[in-house]
C-alpha cells in the first residue's frame, strides 16, 4: 500500500462452481456484504490485484497477526 504493508480481509464464500477458465489456480468467491462495497473498498483503496485465498472463518486471527505485524488491516 501507500504506507507499506497491509492486510485486506473479505469474508464471504467460495462456490462449489468450475472456476478454472484461466491459467492457474482460481476460485468463484461470493463477497458475504454488497459486491459493489467490496470493489469500491478495492479499486478506491488502490489494492494489488493478487490475492490469497483462505477457506475458513479466520478473520480474527488476521487482525491479531496485522496486529502483531503493526500493519493496517482493512475489512472489505
């Protein structure tokens, strides 16, 4: 980010749909709040476009290891 590192966490869920029409590993993720929050979150915050994906309700643990790495951590 403009600051330095930071940590965007989305919850929501990954859809049991094929999902592989590109190269590489790739997923069907639907945001659990509105879409349209999520990419105005993204595209006005100026996020990377790659990201890591993470089966699971983890975002607790996020915060603390955002925390623990004094970065910013940003909820979508």
């Amino acid at each position: 980010g403009p600051n330095g590192y930071r940590l965007l966490a989305v919850s929501g869920e990954l859809l049991d749909e094929p999902a592989n029409r590109f190269m590489g590993n790739t997923a069907i993720f639907r945001p659990a709040g509105e879409a349209q929050h999520l990419l105005n979150t993204i595209m006005s915050g100026g996020w990377e476009h790659h990201v890591a994906i993470v089966s699971g309700h983890i975002v607790a643990e996020l915060n603390s290891l955002a925390n623990l790495l004094g970065i910013e951590a940003v909820h979508g």
